[in-house]
C-alpha cells in the first residue's frame, strides 16, 4: 500500500492518549510545540482500565508533582472524584497520601475535553504501525491506513497494548484492553530499530453488577470530611460531585479452597508456552498468587468501590484474577455480599511488550533514535500516577529540544527534589524486570518529599516553564519553609547528583533553593 503523506507537518506526536499520554500532549502544546495525538479510540481517551482511582502512598505524591508542574491530573480528579481519603494519617507526615475514587466515565470525559480545548493540539483517531526513523532521528509515523505523518519529535505512550495478549483461564485471545486491538505493527517497528523488547503482565478484577449485591451487613466506609483534594487551591474546596461510600468485605476458606482447585486451568499456573511468561506486579498480584504464597492468611479484605455516582458496575478491589470464566463466578458467590453477584464482564491478565528503560536517557528521550521518547508502560511501569509524570516530562523535554520553553536546558528532576526525580532515576540507572510501582520506601530523602511541601518544591519549575500561570501561581503560592543548605543534604556521589547523568543538567537540578521543604514535623 502507498503511504498517503498528510499535508500538514507537526512539531511533536504523542503515539496513545492514556494518562502518559494526555499529559505529554498538554505539556508540548502549551509550551507551544503543535502537537497530534494518535489514539486507537477516541472514547477511550484517559480510560481507567484497572481500579477506578488516582493516588494512594507514593501515588497521591506524584499526582501533587504533576500538579505543582502544571499537568492536569490533581483537576480532573478534583473534578470528578466521588470519594476523597488521606492515607496514612495517623503515620508521620513524610507518608500521608491522598487516594480519590473517581467517576470513570466522567474522568474520562472531562481529561478528553482538556485536550480538545487546548490551543496547538489535534486529537486524532489513528492506529500506528511504524516509525519512520532516518539516519538515526525520528520523521514521524505511519498508521495502519497508510496516512504518514510528519514530526520533529514523537513520543511513545502504548501502554498495554505492544503486542497486548488477553488471558482468562485456557482463553486467549489479542488485545491490549478487553475490546481493543493489540498494536502487533508497532512492536515490530521498535524491534527493527535493534529496541530490546520483552514482557511483562498485569491483570484486573471482574466487574459486577451493583444490584446483585447484598451490601447490608457489611462494613462501610465513608470518605473523609473535609474531602482531601489533590491541586493547590487557597481555601476550602468542595468537590462537585455526590460523595458515596464503598463497601469492605473478605474472602474466606470456601472461596481459596474453589481457587485452589482452579489453579491448574489459570494462565498463571499453566506449563511454559501454553500461558503467561510475562512477570506480574509483585505489589499487587492476583488472588491465584495472595492464596499461593500467603498459605496462611484465612481471608483477604476486599473493597466495592461504584465506578461512577450513577453507575450500574462495582469494581471488586483485591481480587484482581485470570482464572476461567466459571471458577470465577463460583468463587465470587463464596464472598459475604456477593452470594447472588452477577459479572458484567469477568476479570482478565495481560500481557505486554516493554523495553528496557535503559535504553532512555534521564529527558525520557532514546539512546538509540534521536527525537523519540518512551513513557509510561513501555518503560516497565505500572499505575496511572506513574505514567502521567513520566508523559509530563516526556512533553516537557520533548519540547524543550525543539526550541520551546525558557532555555535549552531539560528538566531532569533530583531525587532529593521530587518523587518523579526518584523513579526516572530508577528506571534510567537500574532497569527494570517487573512492573514498577512508586513507594515511598524507594526514596531516600523521604522524609523531606512531603505532600504538603510539592509546591516549595517543583511550583517554581512550572512556573519558569510557563505551565503555571499567574493564577495558578497565586492560588498555589509556597508556604515558607525552613531549608537546610544543600551542602547538608547531598554528598559526592549522592543518588541527587547520579539522577542527572547521562543527559545536561537542567537549571531545576542546578537552581533554586536546596532544601526540598521543611523537616518532618
């Protein structure tokens, strides 16, 4: 097929419009790079595939940075949350953590609508099957249809869908999300670039249908009062949307003893080559593997979190499974609450292409082709939070390199200054073999990478970008804070001073006060 060649040229493409994705593309185009974003779907812009929810310890942290940067996940979900906690309250404060159950079909549509109102940015509908890369730099891409479009940078965010699998039970079929195509064109293309490509799995829970369950009797669990929002706004802020609780209830010995039975029919379990070979998250595996290697736990707590104020499916939190379709349902209808529960779509694994996020340097952008950058999924991570940050900086450094923004200098974050600092770090220096997940035990300078402090740190880094406007800049004014000097906080050799290596050290490495915040109180 001869390729179309699309009249128009563009400055950045972002290829995926999940949470990396919607984050990239806002932050080039606001610096002012004429951006495209490609997508599978246009109704699936910003989806929740997994748990209806933004933040959690370590996650709420990132959703604060993005926020402090000028990215738009803190206001979507403030938008559209239907339940607001702090973690860890009663811990010190370096580990509070904000968790929001979202509106899934209102995030969804609210982040759509921010990218189809932003100045410089085009959403398309479009598949990509190849990149069109000449004398080591990026030209652009070609979709399935033969279109090829033109750009100066583009910017990887597939998520699951790199050659995506689906499994459920002896089941399996293509797919990067139930429903969706897998992109098999794409992971070809990288390969052919010499990108190591390998695999890895995640999975999600069955959905059921919230009026088959029984919830009385069983524990609730109210937010909290005052809700905790996740963008810096001055006074008290009330979410728009009702306020609604969820539901806790546990597994028991009938309902590991029906799994235990399924085992050998779960992709998990099966022979090498008849099911997953990818490596799951080890932070939040199936049930199959809670009952496997915690033999001795009599139950696992469950949470019925409502995917929407007037939604019709409840996301059963905690037992996220690929066994086959009947030792689900049996299972299930072991669970208090849920003895007449009615699936409205049965839990699943994937499993996924990914590349070694070594092959990156620190500005997210590749090793091996100039002008190209991978975030989210494809660099080994797991979780919304942990790939908004890395399309946020992705379309920041993208940008940057084309000549927008203040300076040439890239934004490559210390350890000691955010959370996004630690993982990309991690991830540049050290590789990954499992999904990554953000902790806050993987961050050294903790106890100074406070919620309450992401604006001292990271405000006026989008502020000089031109991401924070003076409104936002006024509603999200620092606190002032007592600040150790840097010579106190860093040694030669420090993981801060590692975090910029292999790439220029950008003036939010070199400039600005030191100190992260004030001590822990």
């Amino acid at each position: 097929m001869q390729p179309f060649d699309y009249p128009d040229a563009y400055d950045v493409i972002v290829v995926g419009a999940g949470h990396a994705g919607c984050e990239v593309a806002l932050a080039a185009a606001r610096m002012g790079a004429r951006t495209l974003v490609l997508t599978g779907s246009l109704e699936m812009v910003a989806q929740m595939s997994c748990n209806p929810a933004i933040g959690g310890v370590a996650k709420g942290h990132l959703v604060k940075e993005i926020d402090a940067l000028g990215g738009e996940m803190a206001n979507v979900i403030d938008e559209t949350g239907i339940q607001f906690r702090r973690l860890n309250a009663s811990k010190g404060p370096a580990v509070r953590s904000t968790r929001a159950q979202a509106d899934k079909r209102r995030y969804r549509d609210c982040m759509r609508g921010k990218l189809e109102r932003c100045a410089n940015l085009a959403l398309r509908q479009g598949e990509v099957a190849e990149l069109g890369v000449e004398d080591g730099v990026i030209r652009g891409v070609t979709t399935t249809m033969g279109v090829r479009y033109r750009a100066r940078a583009v910017i990887m965010t597939t998520g699951t869908f790199l050659r995506g699998a689906i499994f459920v039970g002896e089941a399996r079929a293509q797919g990067g999300r139930a429903g969706e195509a897998p992109s098999i064109g794409l992971s070809h293309s990288l390969a052919r670039l010499g990108f190591p490509l390998a695999r890895l799995k995640t999975g999600t829970p069955c959905r059921l249908d919230i009026k088959t369950i029984d919830v009385a009797g069983l524990e609730l669990q109210h937010g909290d009062d005052p809700p905790p929002m996740f963008a810096w706004r001055q006074g008290t802020i009330t979410p728009p949307l009702p306020q609604i609780p969820c539901w806790v209830t546990y597994t028991n010995q009938a309902t590991h003893d029906i799994v235990r039975a399924g085992l050998p029919r779960s992709p998990l379990y099966r022979p090498k080559g008849e099911g997953i070979e990818g490596t799951g998250p080890r932070y939040c595996p199936s049930l199959e593997d809670k009952i496997v290697r915690f033999a001795d736990k009599d139950r696992h707590q469950i949470y019925l979190e409502p995917e929407g104020i007037d939604a019709a499916e409840v996301y059963p939190n905690g037992i996220s499974t690929s066994l086959p379709y009947d030792v689900q349902l049996a299972f299930i209808r072991t669970i208090p609450g849920l003895e007449r529960a009615e699936m409205t779509r049965p839990g699943y694994a994937v499993e996924y292409d990914f590349i070694d996020p070594r092959e990156i340097l620190p500005t997210l952008e590749t090793r091996r082709v100039r002008g190209l950058y991978h975030a989210g999924q494809i660099n080994g991570t797991s979780g919304y939070e942990e790939a908004a940050v890395q399309g946020m900086l992705a379309g920041i450094n993208a940008a940057i390199a084309l000549g927008f923004g203040p300076d040439a200098e890239p934004v490559i974050l210390r350890r000691d200054q955010a959370y996004a600092g630690v993982l990309v770090d991690d991830l540049v220096t050290r590789g990954t073999r499992e999904p990554y997940r953000m902790m806050t035990s993987r961050a050294e300078f903790r106890l100074l990478l406070r919620e309450d402090n992401t604006a001292d740190r990271l405000l006026p880094v989008g502020r000089r970008l031109g991401l924070v406007d003076d409104a936002r800049s006024r509603a999200r004014t620092p606190r002032r804070s007592s600040a150790r000097p840097r010579s106190t906080m860093r040694s030669r050799g420090s993981p801060a001073r590692r975090s910029c290596r292999g790439g220029r050290r950008s003036r939010s490495c070199s400039a600005g006060p030191s100190s992260t915040g004030a001590r822990s109180r």
